[in-house]
C-alpha cells in the first residue's frame, strides 16, 4: 500500500502513483474542499483591481499563451499539475519562480491576487484559475476542459 500524507502547503505522493493522472486525482480529490466557482472568481477580480501593479505583471505574463503555470521547480503538487496538463494534449507555459531572478516578486504578487500558496498558480485564457485544489476541483467535474477549450488551448 502506498503512503501519503499532507505536509504544510502540498500533498506529497510516492513517484510511482504519479504514473497514473486517476490515481492523483482520487487521492487529491479525497483532500479537497470544493468552493463555488463563480463566487472564487469574484473574489479575485476584486483583489486584482486592487494590485493593479502586480496584476499588470501578471497579466502581460499570463497572456503569452493559452495556459500558463507558475510552478516551483521543487513542487510536487506543481508537477502533478503540469503533468494533467501534458496528459490532456496542453502546451502550457511553465515559469519556474524559484529560477526567476523576479521569483519572489511574482510570488508575492500571486499571493496578493489569492493564491495560497503562490505556486502552483495556473492561468487559462490570462485568467487566473487557482491553484492545485481548484485546478483538481475543475477537472473532477468537467469543468477545466471546457475552460481550455474556449481559451483554444484544446483542440477537441
């Protein structure tokens, strides 16, 4: 039997349930607490009208490319993330915070706009989608592959 457990920010799990996206996403989905997704988004709309510097760095970063992950190189959740991402046919692009000389910047910029912790932070469509829990969340009812859909991520 594998093992897993919670540590402060991230749910670690043994390399070899990550082979499977099923796996991670049942034992993900065991920790998660679903919120409602429009009032979430409501909530971060407020704060980036109230960051605008942050958010104008945030914005010309997330709008490069349909998907775009704030990741933390020695993350496991962050490599979950990217993986789903990889396993769905998404191209996203990955910006390493802890390989950015601005890393603690665009940290603490996330931090500001709701992400807690900053990374992974996911952007679809240069909208923020949230972290692990909502990222996970979203793609357990359905809800993320319509998202990269219509920011033309997706293809099918």
């Amino acid at each position: 039997m594998q093992e897993t457990y919670i540590c402060r920010h991230s749910l670690h799990i043994s390399d070899s349930l990550l082979s499977t996206r099923v796996d991670i996403l049942a034992i993900a989905a065991s920790r998660l607490t679903a919120y409602p997704h429009e009032k979430v988004m409501q909530s971060r709309a407020a704060r980036i009208n109230k960051h605008g510097c942050e958010s104008a760095l945030m914005a010309k970063i997330s709008s490069q490319r349909a998907v775009v992950i704030f990741s933390k190189s020695t993350c496991c959740m962050c490599h979950a993330i990217k993986r789903l991402f990889y396993e769905q046919g998404v191209s996203p692009l990955i910006h390493e915070l802890d390989e950015d000389p601005r890393g603690k910047e665009l940290e603490s910029a996330l931090m500001k706009l709701g992400c807690s912790p900053a990374a992974p932070a996911v952007f679809v469509g240069g909208k923020l989608v949230g972290s692990a829990n909502t990222v996970m969340t979203l793609q357990l009812n359905g809800s993320l592959k319509m998202m990269l859909k219509d920011a033309g991520a997706l293809w099918l």
